[in-house]
C-alpha cells in the first residue's frame, strides 16, 4: 500500500499523456470496479431473498444519493484546489486545502447522518413504493445513514490523494474494503455460523462496516507523506476562507448531484406507478449501467487532476489534451460494453434474478438505453475535466437542462403513451443523455474554464 516518494514520481505536468492518464486512472478503475462490486455483491446476495428485498434496496440506494450532493461537491472543490496548488509547486497549499476538506466532511457527515436518520421512513413512504417493501428499505436506509460520516471521509480523503496524484491508496483501502464486504455479506444476511439472520439490514450494516475501515485507511495515509500532502491536525481547524474557496466551487457541483438525485428519485417514482417488477428491473440495469460507467469516471477523475495540475502549471493546452484523450479511451470502451450489453441483456438479468417479469423488463431497459451511452463518455469525462479546472456551474446547467427540461416531463409523457410505459421511460432516459453529452461537449470546447480562477 505504500506509495513512491513524490521526488521519484514524474511530474503531471511533463512528459507522455497516456503514460500519466494510465498512472492515475488505472488505480481509480480499479476503486470504481471495488466500490461497483460491492453494490453487486449485496445485490447478489439480496436477489435471492426476492423481488420486495432487490426492490427494498434499489428504493434506499436512491434516497441514499439525495444526500450524496454536498460530498461531492467537496470532492469536486477539493480536487480543484489540490491539483491546482500542486501543478503550481504550492506543497504547503495543497495540504491546507485537504485538511480543510477533511474537517467539512466530517461535519456534514454528521449532520445529514442525524437529519436522515430521523426522516429516512418519510422518505422512504415518498417513492410510493408497495407496503410490502417499506420495512426492509427503511431499515436499509437508516443503517446506512448512521455510517455517513465514515463514507464522507473516505470520499473526501480519496480525492485529496488523487488531486495530489495518488490514486494507489485510495484504490488499496477499496480492495480492503470489498474484501471484507464480500466475508461479513452471507454472514449478516443469512446468519451463518454465530451471526443472526439479518436479511436487508445485515447487507447495509456490512457495508458500513468494510467502508469504516477503508476511512480509517484514506485518514490516516494523508497523516503520512502521500503525493505532496502530509495533514495535521492543525490543518482541520476551521478555516473560513479556504472553507469558502472549497464550497464556492464545491456547491455547484453539489447542485449538479443534487439535480440528479432528485430526479432519480422523481423518476423512480414514475417507474414504481409500473409495479415491483418494474422497480427491481430498473434497480438492477441502473447496478450494470454503474458497471460500464466505471472507466468514465475513472478516466474523468484523472481528467480533473490532470486539468487542474496543468492549469496551475500554465499549460492550458496540454490540460484540453489530457481531458479528450481521456474522452477517447473511454469511447472505445463503450462500444464494446453496449456490444455486450444488448446482446447478452437476458443473461444478465438473470444472474440476480429469475421471475420472468422482471427479467423481460430489465432486457427491455438495457437494450433501450446502453448503445446512447456513448454520450455518456463526453458527459462524464469532459464534466470531470471541467470540475478539474474549478467550472463547476456551466456542467451544472447543462445537468438541469438536460434532466429537468428533458428527461421527466418525457418519461411521465411517454409513460401515458408507449405500452407498455416501461418502454417510454426508457427512451426518455436515453434523450436526456444524448442532450446532456453535447451540452457538457459544446461548453468544454468553448474553452472558457481555461481562465477559470480557483
């Protein structure tokens, strides 16, 4: 788990592209398959328990991410200002920053942990979802709700490592992780050896127990000389204005996420009005879909840091090549996952669930909706380098455009005419995507964030 001495590592900001986007994503792939993994491991495990538990878990997971915005927006501003401090040699800046980050995380973690916990019912009840399904998703939620604060420092000191260029620790405390998300699962979940028969609630509570330790892993390697940063305490002290610089980029990008949960939310809402199968289906494409999107938001993630080092270092064109470079790789990508995800839709529905319903729906889904997910690769990748350069505002415009002036009123208007109304969701999702990746495309080549201040 240890990582090169930063003396020994080559700079971002010289040298062969490819050879720094390989350095950096590869590890962020890496992380993004283990945290991905562990989604589809409880998702295993809990498709057996039947379609009201997949259901259970697809419902909190999207209530989950109503409180996921400020995290990453934090994550945002904190890859920002750590890459750009390091690109421009500022050690002593870079560090302050992921201190201040950190302190943040810790805060909101706790108070969106208590505000949830007292309302995650409510929310639950809000989804409209059958009564049957109410018990275990409110448990579900809850459990995880008590273990935000892990989740966020973990977040957040991840992505201080990578804006400093090091992806390999955060990638190692995601292996530890899944590790033993993969041991305790069938132990809580079905109470095997000593362990009580916990169903739902025993995968929520394995989750929150592998990513507390992959927190204490993140924490305490920025304690220690990592890419540039070495954090004290004293860097957790409150500071005001370099809390503001952090929010001021961090909060549209908190925006953007916000847009999108809710909107997930709204439009699991649409999908429930088309019965549990319908709710499983989609709960099961959105975990594979989250799988062909994982090399994007790696590659976007090293995107960020290579936009934003080379920012700081006055390279503005070299940071432009970084960022479609990445674009390109992940294109390739995702033709041959749309290839394998229509041909073979019907299997892989299968592997977590059997009721024929629910397998029709699904294929449904993820026959529709993959081959426009090439559009995803220039929404994400090109987002991300956005993010990088600290344009956090225009990416979050085109997200509302796309998912609020598209996507819901064209999946509650399909819904009315396509039979079934699955179908007319499904197209809808695929429209607000086409629209979201030339939107972010169009706003990224004006070239405008190259100027951004941070």
């Amino acid at each position: 788990m240890e990582t090169l001495p930063p003396d020994t590592q080559a700079p971002l900001t010289e040298g062969s592209l490819l050879r720094s986007l390989h350095r950096l994503a590869m590890p962020m792939l890496i992380g993004a398959v283990l945290n991905n993994l562990q989604s589809v491991i409880n998702l295993f495990w809990v498709g057996h328990l039947g379609p009201h538990a997949m259901a259970a878990v697809a419902v909190g997971g999207t209530i989950l991410m109503l409180l996921f915005p400020m995290l990453m927006g934090l994550s945002t501003g904190t890859v920002a200002l750590v890459s750009r401090a390091i690109g421009s040699g500022q050690r002593e800046e870079a560090t302050a920053a992921a201190g201040q980050s950190l302190m943040l995380a810790a805060v909101v973690g706790v108070l969106t942990g208590i505000i949830g916990w007292h309302y995650s019912a409510a929310l639950v009840r809000l989804l409209g979802v059958e009564v049957a399904v109410l018990p275990d998703a409110e448990s579900y939620l809850r459990i995880n709700l008590l273990g935000n604060i892990t989740l966020y420092l973990q977040v957040i000191g991840a992505a201080a490592l990578q804006g400093a260029g090091d992806a390999r620790t955060p990638m190692w405390a995601g292996v530890i992780e899944n590790i033993l998300n993969i041991a305790l699962d069938p132990f809580l979940i079905y109470g095997l050896g000593p362990c009580p028969k916990l169903g739902v609630a025993g995968a929520a509570i394995a989750s929150v127990l592998s990513q507390s330790v992959a927190a204490v892993i993140v924490v305490r390697a920025m304690f220690q000389e990592r890419a540039h940063l070495r954090v004290t305490w004293q860097d957790w002290r409150p500071n005001l204005k370099l809390s503001w610089r952090i929010l001021k980029i961090g909060l549209p990008g908190s925006g953007q996420l916000l847009t999108r949960s809710v909107m997930g939310a709204v439009l699991m809402r649409v999908v429930a009005s088309c019965g549990t199968a319908a709710v499983a289906a989609y709960g099961t494409g959105l975990r594979f879909h989250m799988i062909v999107l994982m090399p994007a938001f790696a590659l976007g993630g090293a995107a960020a840091t290579l936009v934003g080092q080379n920012l700081g270092a006055g390279k503005p064109e070299r940071a432009r090549a970084a960022a479609w470079l990445a674009t390109g790789l992940d294109l390739l990508f995702m033709l041959v996952a749309i290839f394998v995800m229509v041909t073979f839709a019907a299997p892989l529905m299968r592997l977590f669930n059997g009721d024929p319903e629910v397998v029709q729906i699904g294929v449904s889904y993820l026959r529709i909706v993959s081959p426009f997910y090439v559009f995803a690769a220039l929404g994400i990748v090109l987002g991300r380098g956005l993010n990088g350069a600290g344009d956090t505002l225009a990416p979050m415009v085109c997200t509302i455009l796309a998912l609020w002036g598209l996507q819901v009123p064209l999946a509650i208007w399909f819904a009315k005419w396509f039979t079934p109304a699955t179908e007319g969701i499904w197209w809808a999702i695929s429209a607000a995507g086409v629209a979201h990746g030339l939107l972010i495309t169009g706003w990224f080549e004006l070239g405008r964030w190259k100027k951004q201040k941070v």
